[in-house]
C-alpha cells in the first residue's frame, strides 16, 4: 500500500463525495476486508456495501487484495491503495462525506468522545508548522493489538473566511 494518493480525477472526486465511501474508506483503513465484514461493521447491507466498493475500485480507490476459499465458496478481499488521500483541490462534497462519515462514528460511539473546535490567529507559516506537527504526530501513534478498540483521530487546519467588518467600529 503506498503512503499518500494525490486526488486528481474526476472518478476520484465522485467517489470521495458519498458518506457510505467515506465509511469504507475508513474501515478499510484497518486492514483488508470482505463484503460481508464490511456490511456488518457499518450495519449496511451487501449490496450496498459491493456497489460503492464498485465505484471506489472503477475510481482506483480501493483494490481487490487477495481470494480466500471458505466452505464451497471464494471470499474476496479488498484493501485501500494508500494510506492517505491528500486532495490539492478540496470539493465541499468531499467534506461534507468525511464530516458525516465521522459525526457517524461519533454518534454510535460506546465511550465518550473527545471532539473540539478552536479558532486561533495563524500566520501562514505558523499554521503550516502546525498541520506538520499534528500530521506528524498521528502518523507516529503506534497501534495496539488488533484485538483492541479502534478509535478515529480527525485533524483539519483549515483558514476561515475573511469575515465582513463592521464599518461602525
């Protein structure tokens, strides 16, 4: 699996734009899966699950992994192709699909969630430092026994609007 993917094509862009994707991104995220795991794990039925797989792989998103025989039949795998998709033109849909696909996770989450937003002053230098450094940091956190929880890290630095001024102040 290749480290980082730069979304180009407009195949990539439809795809990033559904919440269900999103999910299975994020599933496949932990290791290659089968259509039936992946139905159950997002509580989400085959065909479902197979159809958006369908559009993730035409897009070169996700891949078939490897087959496995299991009583009289084959199951197949899939994987994602990077760990990491990195976008140099963000489509508002593709946020949105990330946000729901998280607020998701969140939702059905058994243990309290950590979620917080703040708004600082950055420089353009000092905001660069800082997604480095928290990039950095949640690629360097390493992962427990398979048999433990998985729990979502999502980082966003993102530069707000101006916003309008009030002329009277």
């Amino acid at each position: 699996m290749d480290d980082e993917q730069v979304v180009t094509t407009p195949a990539q862009h439809a795809a990033l734009g559904h919440p269900l994707r999103q999910r299975l991104l994020l599933a496949l995220g932990q290791g290659p899966s089968t259509i039936s795991r992946l139905a159950g794990q997002l509580q989400v039925g085959k065909g479902s699950v197979a159809h958006h797989l369908r559009v993730l792989r035409e897009a070169g998103l996700v891949v078939a992994a490897e087959r496995r025989q299991v009583r009289g039949g084959t199951e197949q795998y899939y994987q994602r192709t990077t760990r990491r998709l990195v976008s140099a033109d963000p489509q508002p849909s593709h946020t949105a699909a990330v946000l729901n696909a998280v607020a998701t996770d969140i939702a059905a989450s058994p243990v309290e969630t950590t979620l917080q937003l703040r708004q600082v002053r950055l420089s353009a230098k000092q905001a660069h430092r800082l997604t480095e450094l928290l990039t950095r940091l949640v690629d360097k956190v390493e992962e427990a026994d398979t048999d433990e929880p998985v729990h979502g890290v999502l980082v966003a630095v993102y530069q707000k609007a101006d916003e309008p001024r009030d002329p009277s102040s």
